[in-house]
C-alpha cells in the first residue's frame, strides 16, 4: 500500500509523523496533503498510531551491502 492510499481516508486529527527508515528521520505533518505530496507514491512499510499521531514507516531508499 502507498502512503497516499493510507491517508486518502485519514479522518484523524491531522497529526501525522512520517518516519524514514534509510536516514532514520520523522517528518512531522498537520496537513493529509502536504504528507501526500511529498511522499505519497512510496510504500508503506508499517503504520501504528501512538497517542493521538499517525506513524508512518516508509524507507526510501535502499542500502546495499558490499562484500
């Protein structure tokens, strides 16, 4: 599932937190759409609600490891 299909529905209090698991950073958001602009085709990995915030988990990019 994409984020923007998650949030497409999202009928919460508009506290969402968008955590990257490639640079281990959360991108905090008030706004459905501005968190589907700026990350709505990627993929979600999990999604958990802590509190009164929606936790997204996304990776963005993927590291290889080199032997």
């Amino acid at each position: 599932m994409q984020v923007k299909d998650l949030l497409k529905n999202f009928n919460g209090t508009n506290h969402i937190k968008i955590f990257d698991k490639s640079n281990f950073k959360t991108y905090r958001y008030n706004s459905v759409e501005n968190a589907i602009n700026d990350y709505g085709y990627f993929t979600v990995k999990s999604w958990t609600i802590e509190g009164t915030v929606l936790v997204i988990t996304i990776q963005t990019q993927w590291n290889m490891i080199q032997q």
